[in-house]
C-alpha cells in the first residue's frame, strides 16, 4: 500500500465490543471521518462488526448492500441511485445515514468512483459510509478503493485482527456453554488460525463428530482426530457446491492430497480423472474465493484454514476417500510425491488397505505404529492395576496407532499374527482412552482366541482388560453376568473361568467371592533371588491370581499375603503401590515404586493424583484429577478413583470450595456399586461438620460403616472412624467417642498400616490427653505435610498438644492454599493466646476466602459457622469487601469469581480451582447414587 495510503489508526481497545463501540463514535462524531473501511482476512469477523454497527445506528438511519463476486455492482449502484435521488428535504429528514457494504473488494470500479464522489459530498448529503473489505482475496477493485476512499484523509481504517488466545478460549466457551481446556484451546486455534468466524463453524463441527464434551463445567477435546462435520446445508458447503461439480471434486481431492505439497495438483488429475487445465483451473476458483492460496514462488497450494481443509476430508464418500489414499500412497512409493508426515503415509495405507501392496502396507503400519506408541509412553499400557503410561494423552504423533494396528491385522494371514497385533491395539485404544474401540477389538479377540490351545495367559489378560473397559463404560449388568458365570460363549477352561469371574468380582467390591474363586488355583512361589517373571508362562495364572487374591485380602483386613509380597522379591510394583496410596501410606508407595522400577509418571492418573496429594503437592493433584475424569483418559482401577475423588474433595474443602467438593463426592456416588466408596463420607462429613449440621454429619458416617460392612471391606474404615471421633469430640458425645475408639483401634491391629496406627492413637487421645505425643510422632511419621497439620490441630483441641505448635501447622497449611483450614486454625490461634503471623497476609486470605464463600451462596449464618466466628463479625467483614471491590451485591461478586476466576495471594499459593465435575448439591452418603 502507497504511504498515502497507510491507514491512520483508530484508538479503539482491544476487544470487538469495543472496536464497534470506537466506530459507531468515529461515524456519529461531526468532525469525525465520513467513511470507515474496515479491513481483515476472511473470517475475521467483518460481517459481523459491521451488522454490529448498523444494530447501534438502528434500521431507520442504516442502508446495508453485501456484494458479491458475480453482481459487483447491482445492488450498491440501486442504492446509489436511491439515495441521489431523494430531494434535499427528504434528506434533511434522514440526517447522518449510513450506508453499509459489505464485502467491498467486490465493487466494480464504476460503482466505486460514484461512491467516492457521494463521500466527498457527505458534509451537504449527511451520509456517512462503513465498508468491509476482504485483503486475502484477490480483486481487482481492492486497492483501488483503499486509494480512493483513504485520500484526502477522509476515511479512518480499522483493522481487524485475528483473536488473541484469550479472546479464542471466550469465543469458545461462549459458544459451547463451558470453559475450554487449553488443549482445546490449542486445537481450535490451529484450525482456524484464530479466525472468530471460523471458531463458531468449528465448534459446530467439532461438537457434530463428537470431538469435543463439555464434562465439569469444562469443555474437553475428546478426539483430537476427529474430522470435523456439517450438515449438508450449512451455508460454508452450500457456497463450496455453488462454485462447480468440477470446483467441488478437485476441493476435495486437493483436501487430502495437500500435504503432498508439489505433487498435489498431478495426483488430483489422476484421481479425478480431469484434465490439469481443468484442476489448475479449479484451483483458482478456489484461490478467489479465498480457499487456497498459492506460495509466493508460483508452486505449492495451500489452504487458508486448516478447518476446511479437515471438513472437506470428511465429504468425501467412501470410495472416493480410499481412490485418493490409493493415489496418495502409489506416489510416494513411486517417488514421485514427498510427504514430511509419516502419520499421513500411515493414515493413508489404513485407509487404502487391500487396494495396495497388503504385505508392505502391513509391514509399514506396524512399524510405524509401534514406533509411534514408543515415542508417546514409556512404557505399554497394563491391566489391573498396572501402568498407564501418559494416559489420555492423543494428540500429535501416533494418535491414530490403534487403527493402524488394527488395520495390519485385518491384513494378516497368520491367524497367530493377526491375533497379537489385535491385542497391541486394543492396549494403545486402552492406553488412549478409546474405551469403545479397545473393547469392540478385545471381544472380537476373544472369540478368536478362546478356541486356539496354549492361550491361557493371553486369555486371562484379554478378559481382564474388557472387565476394566466394561468397568469404565459403566457395564454392570455385563460385570454381574461374569461374576455369576451362569453361562460362558467361549471354549470352557476352569482357570480362565475363575480368575476372569475373580477378576468382575473385584471390579465390584465383591472381596469375598474372590478369594473364593480363587482358593483352588495354586499359590504362585517366586523363584529365589529373581523376580516372578522369569518362572516362565505356566506361572502367569496363578501370578494374576495371587495379585487379586492378596489385594481382596488387604481391603477385608488381612494383609498378610500383600505384605509378603513387599517385603519379598516378586515385586507386583504398580497394582501394589496403587493400594498403598489409597490406604495412605505414602513412604511404604514410594519405596514400592522404586524397587519395582517404577516412576510416578508411569502410574496411572488417579494414583498420580493421590500420589501429589500425599505430597502436598495440592493444585497438581486436583490438575491430574480433573485430567482423569475428563473424556479420553485411560481408565483407572475403582479403588484408585475413589482413592483420587476423596483426596480431591478433601483439598477442594480446605480451599473453601464446598460446593465443588460436595459435586465430586456425588459424582463418586453417581457410579454405581464402587468398591471402597465409604472413603467419600469422609470429605461429605467433614463439609457437614463445618457448616455446624452435627446430625446430618452422623447419618453420613453411619451410612459409610453399615455400607463398609456389608461389603466385608475393612480398608479406610480407620477414616471414617476418626471423622466419627471428631464428630464425637464436638458434641460432647462420649458413648459414640468410646465406640470409635475400640473400632479404630480393631482396624488399626487388623491392617497395621502407620495411618490405620495414626488414627487409632488420634482417637485414644481424646480419650487420653497423656497418648498426645505417641500420636504426634506417628503422624509425623506419615511425611505428609496436610496430615500432620490436622494432626495437630486435632490434639490441640482435645488438650493433648502444647497449643504452640499450631504455629507449625499453620505454615504447613500455607504453601497448600488452605484457606478455610487456615481460617479455622487462626481462631483456635487466638483463643489459646498464639500469635498469627503476618497480619497483612491475613487480612488478603480472609477476604479471598469470603469472596470464595459467597460465589458458592452461603450466606451469612453458614460462613459465621465455616469460619467460627460471629455473624456480626462476617457482616462487617463484607461490608469492607464491598466498599474495597467495588461490588455491589453478592450476585456480582458470584459472577466476577467466575468469570475472572482470580489469583488468591502468593503468600498462601491458593488459587481457585476450576470445577472438577458437573454442577449438583450435597447428598447424603448414598452408595447408589
């Protein structure tokens, strides 16, 4: 653009509200400028700004053309026409009209000196002009225009910009109803190169192939390789149609071939069949209309937005798709295409199959795929309890490998090839979180495997493996029918039977009928000074066996087999170390993990939640644990889940966030029979106790124990008998303190777990002041910062702690974000006469903490007995928070917390977590639902 051309800037802030906001200005000021052209590329948003403005001028004072390519000047030159002709009177009677074009580059350059001449007369006319213009087109009006109108510097230019990242993810959670994870966020930005036009087509499209799921007040990218779809009549593939038969064919060939760069135009000619006149001719059609682009060296086409690109993929029929994969794939292997991405190579000789070379296709997707899932996890996915590798995790290199797997075994003609190759793709569908594919792959294995002889350890994974997927699909009518094994499809062999019955057993908490099945299989003996492993196949049965067995056994209260296993050389690693976070024992996790040659990243997500929470590690625990329950993850064991969701709750409620906590424990509750569920009326009785509803508290607690019992489970009782002493201690309830006491102290002789111990003595102290220290030594003994902070906080209650050392569990809690915790231990502070540090960090939390309560809906009387402090004291509280906020009632102060989501203060590292599940109310503790 010459430099008299060069638009002179509009102070406008950032933001579109804003942008049309500084344009209706600029046009209704009088010494304003008489035109604005705003400038950008196509879906940018110039049609909508500009429906924006004429909204603001009203439809009495506003004149709106769109141009277009075919009718460049019919409609304007109408108008013109209309316009010149009305008498100076009727004019006077219209004062400051605008005339809107849209799409202006398509004007012809007749139309366009008519309108120029009618700005320069605007003082006498009173028309003011506002006119979009597309710069990625190329039309032959679009500099002449900019020339025109901007001389004289009659005319402002707005340029319209792409979004930032912070206006995508608001456009994108405007549009699905929910905030977008960052990965989502990503995702849609590399499609529409931020376009807000493009964003609103993508959700749609996205949304439609069930690529995105608005799970937890979030909205989470389910499948990163999902093709993106529209309904027929969406106007994008209306206009794509309307350009030619021919147009359309060679859009969607040049679709799937582009990334064949050079070559695409030649092998679009030959799949199509049409001439190379004929696709370069498209080509351009498709280039005016903004759709391509060519490189600056007159060589590669490139399509603007990715997004059409994939949408176009996906309006390709199901021969036309394979004819181009065909196509696509001959010419690399002849060398006359280069591909820079093996995935598409890959992507399309699955799609191609049998109409290709099956033995190279077969030997090639194997490589890769096994290549692929190499690079994307340490190591392979496992069942029962095993590693999950980086679960969830899809997007990038590989995030197809379970089809091309697949695809190489409909390709063998090895029936024991083909068998091997289905079970590796059922663990990378496993390992990716595509739980429908993985357990559509393993019951199709299964009734090809359950009839071939010396199968038995393969069996035996391939049952477990579609027991945890029907657990993660919420199958239990199919896990009951198992468990019962009334009638069984495959060919009849009595160890498969009982370990994969054992193996739906546990699945539903049934301990018990484990060990039953169980009892008849050989105990498996590791071989002295090695690990289980190297006793051979034979062994396998009896070794899955023994891990059920020993792991039922630890959650009835005997440990003994499961302890036999820890401290000997057959090391079960992840199952094991997964049951020992659940159970709190954080040291013996870690020593177990080591020896087994484990790191936590290889565990699964819940058990790499619990493992952060133990840590203290709080915003990473409730990072992992939202990354668990979101669509696509790998599924965890149950134990771990219920282990993650009570964790979570229990950091979610000492950060103040009741509401959310109370939402996760009834999403625990929404799944159904889950083993070990009682641990959930810990954080459930715990938010009751809080809000001063002893009664209610006591009825969750009886409600766990009755439930714990009838499932014969005897793990994490020692929790809820703790919280039940607590309870006891507040009431003044001495029978029910005394009946905690001989429970807690029965599960701590039965498990003798450290925390099981922890909480025994916890529980004699109230009783007996003088079995204080005993207890403080254990818990520190624990090596968990939170634990020991509540701990002390409870022996200093009941009298059996110097009361100084609340000064060291208040810094424990600070690094944690334990804002309502901290609140409730600065009162106890105070009436023992300990000083609270820092008065300025005080007065922040205390604030943020009461921001926190009020968007939940508290109101005055609740949080007076959250934070254990008067109701006129909390009045007075708010009435400052008011005045210093600027807010003016607690609707806004809800709203503003979540929509900014603010940072509390880095003194106490607390942040406001995002909602880790859908919105609901607190229940009672109820097990089935």
């Amino acid at each position: 653009m010459p430099d008299r051309c060069r638009p002179r800037p509009v102070e406008l802030s950032s933001g579109r509200d804003r942008q049309v906001r500084g344009i209706v200005d600029a046009i209704a000021d009088p010494a304003g400028p008489r035109a604005v052209l705003i400038l950008g590329t196509g879906g940018t948003g110039l049609s909508t700004v500009l429906k924006q403005v004429c909204q603001e001028f009203g439809e009495d004072r506003t004149w709106f053309v769109a141009a277009r390519p075919r009718q460049p000047h019919s409609a304007l030159g109408n108008v013109l026409n209309n316009f010149r002709a009305l008498r100076p009177t009727e004019r006077s009677d219209r004062p400051g009209t605008v005339l809107a074009i849209d799409d202006a580059q398509w004007v012809d350059a007749g139309t366009i000196r008519r309108l120029t001449s009618m700005v320069r007369a605007s003082d006498d006319t009173g028309l003011r002009c506002v006119c979009t213009v597309r710069v990625d087109v190329p039309a032959a009006a679009q500099p002449h225009l900019v020339s025109e109108l901007v001389d004289q510097r009659l005319v402002d230019v707005v340029w319209l910009r792409p979004l930032d990242d912070t206006g995508l993810a608001a456009m994108i959670g405007e549009r699905s109803g929910a905030e977008p994870t960052a990965e989502l966020v990503r995702h849609v930005g590399r499609l529409t190169r931020n376009r807000p036009k493009a964003v609103g087509i993508a959700i749609d499209a996205l949304t439609a192939a069930d690529g995105i799921r608005v799970v937890d007040l979030r909205t989470h990218l389910v499948r990163p390789d999902a093709v993106p779809t529209l309904r027929p009549q969406h106007r994008l593939l209306q206009e794509l149609r309307g350009l030619g038969a021919t147009t359309w064919s060679v859009a969607k060939a040049a679709a799937v071939l582009n990334p064949l760069a050079d070559a695409m135009p030649e092998l679009v000619a030959e799949a199509t069949g049409l001439s190379h006149t004929e696709v370069t001719e498209a080509l351009h059609v498709l280039r005016a209309n903004g759709v391509v682009r060519q490189a600056r060296d007159g060589g590669r086409w490139i399509f603007r937005l990715p997004l059409v690109q994939r949408i176009l993929i996906g309006q390709t029929g199901p021969y036309e798709r394979r004819r181009l994969a065909e196509v696509a794939v001959t010419a690399v292997w002849a060398g006359r295409a280069l591909c820079t991405d093996p995935d598409y190579l890959a992507d399309q000789q699955a799609c191609a199959g049998r109409m290709l070379d099956e033995q190279r296709v077969k030997a090639e997707l194997l490589a890769h795929a096994r290549a692929s899932t190499c690079r994307t996890s340490g190591s392979g996915p496992h069942f029962g309890g095993g590693a999950a590798g980086p679960s969830g995790s899809r997007s990038g290199s590989g995030a197809n490998a379970g089809v091309w797997l697949r695809v190489a075994a409909e390709l063998s003609s090895d029936e024991a090839e083909r068998v091997r190759i289905l079970w590796e793709a059922a663990r990378v569908f496993a390992a990716q979180g595509r739980t429908a594919e993985g357990l559509a792959t393993v019951e199709s294995l299964l009734n090809d495997v359950s009839t071939q002889p010396g199968c038995t350890s393969l069996l035996i994974d391939i049952h477990l493996a579609r027991i945890s997927m029907l657990r993660a699909t919420g199958n239990q009518a199919a896990l009951n029918w198992l468990t019962r094994g009334e009638t069984w499809p495959w060919a009849p062999d009595p160890l498969v039977q009982a370990v994969t019955r054992a193996g739906a057993s546990y699945a539903l908490g049934q301990w018990q009928r484990v060990r039953e099945l169980l009892d008849g299989i050989p105990r498996h003996q590791a071989p002295s000074g090695g690990h289980g492993d190297q006793a051979g196949l034979r062994d396998y049965p009896a070794r899955r066996a023994e891990v059920l067995g020993s792991l039922a056994a630890l959650w009835q209260g005997d440990p003994d087999r499961f302890t036999e296993h820890l401290s000997g050389p057959d090391q079960r690693g992840f199952p094991y170390t997964a049951a020992l976070l659940t159970l709190g024992e954080l040291t013996a996790a870690e020593r177990t993990l080591t020896r087994s040659g484990g790191r936590p990243e290889q565990l699964a997500l819940a058990d790499q939640a619990v493992l952060a929470a133990r840590r203290g590690e709080f915003t990473l625990a409730l990072k992992l644990t939202r990354r668990c329950l979101a669509p696509g993850a790998m599924p965890s064991s149950d134990a771990s889940r219920v282990g993650m969701m009570q964790t979570a709750a229990l950091i979610l409620l000492a950060r103040g966030q009741l509401r959310r906590a109370s939402e996760l424990v009834d999403r625990g509750h929404g799944s159904g029979r889950t083993p070990l569920l009682h641990l959930l009326a810990v954080p459930q009785a715990r938010a009751a106790m809080a809000l001063g509803e002893h009664r209610r508290a006591a009825h969750i607690l009886d409600q766990a124990v009755t439930y714990a019992a009838h499932g014969d489970t005897v793990a994490g009782t020692d929790e809820v008998w703790f919280a039940s002493a607590q309870l006891a201690t507040a009431t003044g309830d001495r029978d029910r303190l005394d009946m905690c006491l001989r429970e807690a102290e029965t599960v701590a002789s039965k498990l003798g777990t450290h925390r099981a111990i922890t909480h025994s003595l916890l529980v004699r102290a109230a009783v007996d002041p003088h079995s204080g220290p005993a207890a403080l030594k254990t818990a520190r003994a624990l090596g968990q910062p939170f634990e020991l902070a509540m701990a002390i906080e409870h022996l200093v209650r009941v009298g059996a702690a110097d009361p100084q050392l609340l000064r060291e569990a208040y810094g424990l809690l600070g690094p944690l974000g334990a804002l309502l915790v901290r609140a409730r231990m600065r009162t106890l502070m105070r009436e023992h006469d300990v000083a609270v540090p820092d008065r300025q960090a005080v007065v922040e939390e205390n604030e943020r903490l009461l921001a926190v309560l009020v968007a939940q809906g508290f109101g005055n009387q609740q949080i007076s007995a959250l934070l254990s402090v008067s109701r006129r004291s909390i009045e007075s509280r708010l009435t400052r928070l008011f005045s210093r906020s600027g807010y003016r009632s607690r609707l806004e102060l809800a709203m503003a917390m979540l929509r900014d989501r603010p940072e509390p203060p880095l003194t106490v590292n607390a942040c406001a977590e995002p909602s880790l599940t859908a919105s609901g109310s607190a229940a009672p503790f109820s097990p089935g639902g």
